[in-house]
C-alpha cells in the first residue's frame, strides 16, 4: 500500500458525517486514500447520497434479499472485494459484521465508537457516559472482531463534560473529535505504521502505554 493509494470500503447505517470527514480528508491531501466504495444496509441512509455527490460507488445491500447472516455478509464482502478495497472502516454501520468479511479482511476493519472503550459500549454510548455522570469521555478508533465494539484499540481522544452540557452540545463535540481522529488513523494505517501484536495495537513511532 506504499506505492498505491489506500483502497477504503466505507460501511454505514445513518448520516455519514464520519465518511464525509474521510472523503474530505482525501479530497484535501490529508489522507493517502480513497473511498472505493460506500456500503449500506438501510435504502435511506443520507451517506449514499453524500457517496454518489463525490462521485463513489454507492450499493445498498437489503438484509431481507438473503435467508441467512451469512449469506448477507457473504455479499457484503463480495462487493468489498469487486471493488478492489484495502481496507474496511466501520463508520456508523450499526449491524455485527461476521466473519465472512473479519476473514477476507484479517486485522484490515477499523470502527469508531464514541466513547473511550471498553467504558460504555453499545448503541448509545454517548447518551449512557452522559447519563452516568463522567466528567470525561471521548472517541475510540479500534480494530473490529466479531464483537460489538470490541478488538485491539488503535487510538483514542478524550472529550471533557463540561458542566452546563446537554447531550446535544456533548454529541457535537464528541463528532468533532471523531471527524478528527479517523482519517488521522486511516492515514497511519495507509503508511503502513499500524499493526497487532499479540492482542494490541501499535503504533509505529508512538510510545503507548497500554
């Protein structure tokens, strides 16, 4: 991946704003990369059409078109696969990815959790760290396994509660450093600095204490 750009296959359920920050992230020379192909279970999501603005692929892939988990990630993995990509990020695709895409894809799917795993995972993460009363809180970027927001951590960035916040004005923040940190770490996976070893992340360059 030294001497060719960076192929992302971008997974989503929602919005697209973590895709549209990576897409922006290409476009201004921050990141090393492009966006081969965006991929959605729900026909809906606004992210295709953020997709099909920057001229990338868009495929929804109708859960309910396959009689089995398998099946379905079987032709998720076909369309990552058609489209030549490096590299999975997990952007908002709120739905387990099985091992059919994990194995064709080994230590290469990267999500993003809006919270500083392993606290408060799941779903809500930003309204149950609200709701718990931390004063901190923030972004985690990690490689997937075939557990929700689980696998080696690669980066996080903490984000402070400040005392007159509402979960709107948090969910704005925690966005802001999530748009941040991905193509930050989209651009150390393209250079080749980040690896597993044993059941870690490492970054090359970085002293880690974890």
């Amino acid at each position: 991946m030294a001497s060719e750009r960076m192929r992302i296959g971008v997974l989503i359920s929602g919005s697209g704003t973590n895709l549209q920050a990576i897409i922006d992230a290409s476009a201004e020379g921050r990141l090393d990369a492009d966006v081969a192909v965006v991929i959605s279970n729900l026909e809906d999501a606004y992210g295709l059409e953020r997709a099909r603005k920057a001229n990338v692929p868009a495929v929804w892939i109708d859960r309910t078109d396959y009689r089995t988990f398998r099946a379905y990630n079987e032709a998720i993995r076909d369309v990552l696969l058609e489209y030549e990509v490096d590299v999975v990020a997990m952007a908002g695709y709120m739905r387990l990815l099985g091992t059919e895409v994990l194995d064709a894809y080994p230590d290469r799917v990267v999500n993003i959790h809006p919270s500083l795993l392993p606290a408060f995972p799941g779903p809500s993460g930003i309204r149950d760290a609200f709701e718990f009363g931390v004063k901190i809180t923030g972004v985690t970027i990690h490689f997937a396994n075939e557990n929700f927001d689980d696998g080696p951590i690669i980066a996080q960035e903490a984000v402070e509660v400040a005392g007159d916040d509402t979960i709107r004005s948090l969910e704005v923040r925690i966005h802001e450093a999530e748009h941040r940190l991905y193509p930050a770490v989209l651009q150390l996976i393209a250079e080749g600095r980040v690896s597993i070893v044993g059941r870690k992340a490492r970054i090359e360059g970085v002293s880690q204490g974890r």
